[in-house]
C-alpha cells in the first residue's frame, strides 16, 4: 500500500501545507503560492501504475484555505496478470475552504485492470471542482478499447447528503465503448464537477460537451480526440 495525505491550513495570509505523509512510490513536490492559491503536485517515481499496486490519497482542506492539486504525469495503467491495481481517495473541504483537484489524465494500456474510487466530503460554505479525464488507450500506438477492466466512482456528499454520483464500469469485452452512450466516436473522454461557485461554460469547435445539474452542483462531460484538448477546456472553466 502506497499512500499520500496532507492537509492544507490558512495562516498569516496565505496557505500552507500543515502536514503530510507519503510512502513510496507517491511524493509532492515543494508547493506553489500564487494568487491567493497554494498549488501541490503529486509525482511519483515510478514509470506507471502496476499490477497489483493499491494507493491510497487523503486530502483535507481547512476553514479558509485555498488548494489546487494536480499531478507531474499522465497515469499509464499498465498490463495486469493478475488482480490489477486500485486506487482510494479521501478528500474533506472545511466552509470557506476550496479545492481544485486536477490529476493528469488516465491511460489504460493493454490488458490493465484498475479500479479507482474517490469519496468527497463538503462543508456548507465551500468549493470544489475535480476532472477526471480517460483515455481509449495508447492511441499514438493505435491502441484502442485493449484494457481489460476499467472502474471509477466518484460520490460527493455535501453536508454529509449524498449529492452526486458517477460510476463507470467499462469492460471492452462486453459493450462496444466506441458508440454512443461512452466514448461518442472519440478518443477521450472527461467528467468535471463543480460545487459552490457557477461555471462559464464555453463552447469548442473540437469539442463536445454538456452540463447538467446534480443535487447539489454541476456535472460538466467532455468528448474530444485529444486529452490536452479536454484538460485546458476544463482549465478554463475555472479560471
């Protein structure tokens, strides 16, 4: 088990990073301070996630404090022999809190078995936004829909109330994920979810996508050929 937690607080002005721990392959770099926002990035030194490794993320924003993570890499899930890999987030954001959680892209390789589950846990009074963009799998290679077993859920409670859910299972092996209803004919596809501020949402020539409202906040969905294309459209929607 690899695991990463920190925990940001607002002091004399500005937001720090009051505490972290992190055992290999997982570390942060030294943080970023820029506009009224302290930015972490995780990195990892390792060449992907593989087979069989289990991570485990907590991250708790403080009352007032303003945190952006993201990430050093897109995440290459390699070939699985065995069970795969799996991934478990724990986030927390106090009232007056923010957070913009950003990791880079995912990449599935051939034959990869991962599942990712994030759990997010909202205060009245405070904002968050995370993407999560996927990839059909190395398409410079002409990989396309060769991962064996795709799972991410993500459930957002606000108030400890339940306010949004998205669950995607795909397995190639059982629905043709190119069509509609997944994939939509692309190469990518992206989920944003937005709590506790209204986003603009612009439009894109090389891009589709479509906003609707949850429980509580926005669910923004992306298609495109090109994962950069959907990350810096997701960027500018929280500029």
């Amino acid at each position: 088990m690899s695991i990463l937690r920190l925990t940001a607080e607002y002091r004399n002005g500005r937001t720090v990073i009051a505490d972290t721990e992190f055992t290999a392959p997982l570390k942060i770099a030294s943080p970023f301070y820029r506009d009224g926002c302290t930015e972490v990035m995780m990195m990892a030194a390792s060449a992907g996630i593989l087979d069989g490794d289990r991570y485990d993320i907590g991250i708790t924003v403080k009352k007032n404090a303003h945190l952006r993570f993201t990430a050093q890499s897109y995440s290459k899930i390699f070939k699985a022999e065995n069970t795969g890999a799996f991934q478990r987030v724990k986030i927390n954001v106090e009232s007056g809190g923010s957070l913009v959680y950003m990791p880079c892209p995912v990449i599935p390789f051939g034959g990869s078995i991962f599942d990712t589950r994030t759990e997010v846990r909202l205060d009245k009074g405070s904002e968050f936004v995370m993407t999560d963009i996927l990839s059909c799998g190395r398409t410079a290679m002409k990989e396309r829909f060769e991962f064996t077993h795709y799972r991410s859920r993500t459930a957002v409670y606000a108030a400890d109330r339940l306010c949004f859910l998205d669950n995607q299972r795909l397995v190639p092996g059982e629905k043709d994920l190119s069509g509609t209803g997944f994939f939509e004919k692309r190469s990518h596809i992206g989920m944003m979810y937005v709590y506790g501020r209204q986003p603009d949402i612009p439009e894109c020539e090389r891009i589709e996508a479509a906003s609707t409202s949850a429980a509580e906040g926005i669910c923004i969905r992306a298609a495109a050929d090109s994962a950069d294309e959907i990350w810096r459209y997701f960027r500018d929607i929280i500029r």
